[in-house]
C-alpha cells in the first residue's frame, strides 16, 4: 500500500526544511512555517488529475503528471515543491491517492487503522 496524502504532506514537510537549511539559509529558516503544511485533492471541483499545496494562507495547484503549477501560489516555496513533485516515486505516490479519491468518489482515503 503506498503513502495517504498526509505521510506525503509530511514528507514534503521534512524536504522544505531540510533544503532550506543549508548555511546561507539558517537565518532565514522558520520551520515552524509549514506545521500547517496540507495536501488535497478535489476531484469535484477539477476532474483532472492535481493536487493542491497549502501552508498557512497560500495555497497553489499543480499537475502533477506535468509538474507544473497551474493555479495560486506558495511564494517562494514553488521551486521547492517543484523539485519534489518531479521525483518519481512522489508522481507514482500521488498517482496512488488520485485513483483512491476517484474511487470513493471524491471522498478522502482513509488507510485502516493497523493496516
């Protein structure tokens, strides 16, 4: 069984920090930034495969397939997260949640507790 949207938001989470946090960044570095960071996917609101980034009030959405954004924006956090949607195991992750939402019909998956 592959990742939930929240193991990728977490994983996301812990890319963000750890590519900022290199000695030019330090002082600039609020990791406490992305505590709020959220993954979702509305399949009733765009039928074509995307997920959507949130932290705090910016919220962006991409396709994935493409990696490219194509509404909103997270600043300058985009090339970050661009960065991660182009590693294939992330696409083939997301791929997973998409075709988990469209099978429930566009409600969220939820993984079984102990599975």
């Amino acid at each position: 069984m592959g990742k939930t949207l929240n193991e990728l938001a977490d994983d996301l989470k812990s890319y963000l920090i750890e590519i900022q946090s290199d000695a030019h960044n330090k002082g600039n570095l609020r990791p406490e930034r992305y505590n709020n960071l959220r993954l979702m996917m509305n399949i009733a609101q765009n039928p074509d495969p995307h997920v959507v980034i949130r932290v705090g009030m910016s919220a962006a959405e991409y396709d994935y397939r493409k990696c490219e954004k194509t509404e909103g924006s997270l600043g300058p956090d985009d090339r970050y997260v661009l960065r991660w949607l182009g590693k294939p195991t992330v696409i083939s992750a997301l791929n997973e949640c998409w075709r988990a939402v469209a099978r429930n019909r566009g409600r969220a998956y939820e993984r079984p507790r102990g599975a």
